[in-house]
C-alpha cells in the first residue's frame, strides 16, 4: 500500500547523462527511465532524480533516505585496472566517478542502497571487485542480453536467510539486460544470489542496514515491486525518515 504525505522515504536515484532530443532541441540531460520512478513511488517512496555532479554528494544524499544506483553504460575498466574488451565502446567516467562519491557517503550515512545492473557493478567495484566485460564468453549464451532493448529472463536462485530472499523468496524469475557481470567479487560483499549458468545475480554488504545490488532489473517488472518495498521500508525506518 502506498503512504501519503511526509510519511513517504525519499528515495534518491542516479540518473543518466546522454545526448536527449524533446521538440525542437537536442541537447546533453539528465534522464532516467520513467520504471524507476513508478518503482519507487509504487512501493511507498517519493523519487528524487540525481544528476550527476562534479561534487556535492554529502548534500545530495542530505536530501534522500535511501539511494537507488540505476542501470546505463559500462563501468569504465580503467576503475578495476583492466584494458577494455572489443565490446566496451560507451563509457561515462564522470558517472562512474559520481556515483562511486555517492554510494561511499551513502555507506558512511548508513543509507539504505540499492544498485541495479550497472549500479551491482559500480558497488562491487567502489569495494575492489572487477567484471567480466563480456559475459557471453564466459556462459557461451545471450540470454542475459538477447537483442538490442529487448529484456531476456532468467532465472535466479537466492540464498536462504539472505535479505534478498526475505523479499523475493529462494527463486524467482527477472527481466534481465546486461553483456557484463560481477567476476572477482570484493571482500566485503557476500554473493547471494546465483543464475543457473553460474552468474553472480545478486550480493550484500553484511552490517549496514539495507545495501544489495542485482545484476537484473526490477523495475521493469511492473507486478513485482517487492525489492522497492524493502528498500523503501529500510529508508522509513527511524534512522533515516526527515
């Protein structure tokens, strides 16, 4: 059930930089899918689009209660000490660089995270873990990205007792878009969820309140809004509500 008034966690989400056209013009913006939006104001919480900025994340996050990485380009491998793959042609450092500033001084504030897809990447590598840049070489299927916008399925196994399976439950099926993954997972993280092909779908930071990545993309499936809820519960608790 969604909440009204001031009762509603703010949540924050990353947004894109790309060149956009509207009307007349055709210029640089700061856009975000309009799934994320719905996501988070389905599941309780007022949305807070952040564009990305050369500083000012402490102030950002001052604003928000729980903080949504979203998905977009690849992670630039020069973040993980690695030359690119032949499929690594979009980059966007400066969002690297933004979000990574944004998800440590969310950690520092013990705000709720939630990193979608690119955000599971950019968290794993903020914490020293790297990718595999070109995941077909590694599973020998496309599965995960089957065409050009078009979302695949796959399915996913959660690790009982984990946070992610108290809200989805030990197996669930995801809409999925990504030719990257997790590869060496950083210290910190624990691995929680599995694909069958042996993809690391989901992780945790363990002694925070609520900070998970998945490598799918849970707003785009528009009857299961159960990942935002938890989110947004996390962000309305006592710690975080303004």
């Amino acid at each position: 059930m969604v909440s009204s008034g001031s009762d509603r966690p703010r949540i924050g989400i990353s947004t894109y930089v790309e060149t956009a056209s509207w009307g007349v013009w055709q210029r640089d913006a700061a856009l975000l899918p309009t799934s994320y939006v719905h996501a988070v104001h389905r599941a309780g919480g007022i949305p807070v689009l952040l564009p990305v900025l050369p500083d000012g994340e402490s102030a950002a996050l001052s604003a928000v209660d729980g903080l949504v990485l979203a998905g977009g380009a690849d992670v630039d491998p020069a973040r993980y000490r690695r030359a690119p793959h032949e499929t690594v042609r979009v980059t966007r450092p400066e969002r690297d660089d933004w979000e990574t500033r944004l998800l440590r001084a969310a950690l520092d504030r013990d705000l709720p995270v939630l990193g979608v897809c690119r955000g599971a990447q950019v968290l794993n590598v903020a914490l020293g873990g790297s990718l595999h840049q070109h995941l077909p070489e590694r599973v020998a299927h496309e599965r995960h990205q089957p065409a050009p916008a078009v979302f695949g399925r796959t399915r996913v196994r959660l690790r009982p007792g984990s946070r992610i399976a108290r809200a989805l439950g030990e197996e669930a099926e995801v809409p999925c878009y990504h030719h990257q993954a997790l590869d060496r997972v950083a210290d910190r993280l624990e691995v929680t969820g599995h694909a069958e092909d042996g993809t690391v779908e989901a992780v945790e930071l363990p002694g925070h309140r609520f900070v998970v990545g998945v490598q799918w993309h849970p707003e785009e499936d528009t009857d299961d809004i159960r990942l935002f809820e938890a989110l947004s519960a996390s962000a309305g608790d006592s710690g975080g509500m303004r």
